[in-house]
C-alpha cells in the first residue's frame, strides 16, 4: 500500500523520498492510498491539524497521529517517519527524568528487532542487555558509514566494555548528556573512558533554561572543559512554547555552534595570556 508522511516542519531527521512532504499539498501529488500527518511537538499540532484538513481535499484516507498525538510505538520501519539511515534498536526508557516525555510515551525500555542503519537514535541503548548491544554493535561494523550515536548515550552506563566495543567501531560522532549539574559527575567519567575519541567526535546534550543563565553557562563551561563539545537545547514543556528573551536565545546559540565555541573559548585563552604577559 502506498502512503504519503506529511510533516509540519522539517527537522534533521525528516525523510526525503518522493513520498514524504513538509506543509501543504503541492501542485504535482503522487497517487497513493493513504496520507499520514506525524507531529512530533505539541507545539506543532494546530498546524498538523491545518495539514491534515488541507490534504484531505485531495485523499480520501488522511491519519494524524505521532508522538504528538501519543500514538503507539512498537517497533520502528526504516525510513517511513525518519529519514533513511536512522535506526532505532529499542524503544522506551526506565529512566523517570521530569523533563523527558519517553517514558510516557513510549513505556519502559523494550528490545526490538535490530534494522540496519549508521545513525543510533535509541533513548537509552545501554539500557539494553549486553548481547543486544554487541548485536547494534556488530551490525554497525558492516555498515559503509561511521556511526552516529544521536540518541544521547547513558554516562552512567558507560563502561570499559563499552569503551572496548567502541575502539573496534568506525565512529563519527557520541553524544552523551549532561541535563544537570549532578549529571557533570557520570559525564566525567565516560568522557575519561571515551577520551580516545578528542574533543571533535565527543558531543554532550545540556537541557537549558530550568535553571538561571549564569548557572546554566557554567554547566556548559563544565562540560567544554571536560573534553566534550556542548549541545545546548532550550527545555520546552509538552504543553506550551516558551519564548526565551535574547540572552537565553544567544547562549543557546553559542553553545550549540563548536565554530561559535571555539572563538569564544579561544578568545578567553588569548585574553589571559595576555594579561599574565
């Protein structure tokens, strides 16, 4: 059966097929049997009710659903909802983080069938029993691709195995996370178990805006100075969208970009040495 996958705005993530379209219908529209609006941010769900009203004028059997709209989750299908490369190998989380929506969403950690693909998306892969992990692992190796873990891995769950595992890996990029300051501890240790990847393959998710600005831009600074490239995301609640003033949005800004972060960093160092001289 042929579906179209409507979205109301594109991410990183968004499919790119000839069947997977951002907004309104175009001009030219492929036959197909079906159409499905996903929307993924609460936020988003007056327009993804907008789109499934604008492309129901030319189909007759139009679903809405997505994460958005809590529709099941049970296994994942290559490229259907997320673009071709992305592999989920779990689904689910045991963790009860007040700011994560998985857990209610997706329920607690479930191993599922293991389909080929370069970029990690899993909420918590070191959740899963070693043998699954050696199996992501394993098909990992036989992919053309460095691989990607985007997900953001568990620093608690970081061990040597899983240091030894990664050493037999092509890798391009780890993100880790570091969401509070109770979480920089656990980073610390991973990053040491992980430090024969540098600087440029280490990554760290850091969820702003629960704290102040000034408590927020230490954390990041912790995590530059432990060997990690920051990530920063302004934390959003599920039920509104919260319009952060200039300062928020530009220590965002800054810390998310590792062009951005390097000339600042680079700058202080050039600072103090001048001043010491």
């Amino acid at each position: 059966m042929s579906e179209i996958r409507v979205f109301p705005r594109r991410t990183s993530m968004t499919p790119t097929d000839p069947f997977a379209f951002v907004g309104d219908p175009p001009l030219w529209r492929p036959p197909a049997d079906r159409v499905s609006v996903s929307c993924t941010f609460t936020w988003d769900k007056p327009e993804a009710e907008r789109l499934a009203e604008a492309w129901r004028v030319y189909y007759s059997d139009v679903e809405l659903g997505g994460p958005a709209y809590g529709s099941p989750v049970n296994g994942f299908t290559p490229g259907r909802f997320i673009r071709q490369g992305v592999t989920f190998t779990s689904r689910g989380c045991n963790n009860h983080c007040p700011w994560c929506l998985v857990p209610e969403r997706e329920g607690p950690l479930r191993e599922i069938l293991i389909t080929p693909g370069h970029i990690v998306q899993d909420n918590n892969l070191l959740q899963c029993s070693q043998e699954h992990q050696a199996a992501v692992f394993a098909m990992l190796r036989a992919q053309r691709q460095a691989a990607v873990f985007s997900g953001g891995l568990d620093t608690r769950l970081v061990t040597d195995w899983t240091a030894g595992e990664f050493r037999r890996l092509r890798i391009k990029q780890v993100f880790l996370a570091a969401d509070t300051d109770g979480a920089l501890e656990p980073l610390r240790y991973a990053v040491q178990r992980l430090a024969f990847l540098g600087r440029e393959k280490l990554f760290c998710y850091a969820l702003i805006g629960r704290e102040t600005l000034a408590q927020a831009e230490l954390r990041l600074r912790a995590i530059w100075a432990m060997g990690c490239i920051p990530f920063a995301q302004l934390w959003q609640p599920p039920d509104k969208w919260i319009n952060y003033d200039h300062a928020w949005r530009e220590l965002g800004r800054t810390w998310s970009r590792p062009a951005a972060m390097r000339t600042l960093m680079k700058g202080e160092s050039n600072g103090l040495a001048s001043k010491r001289n």
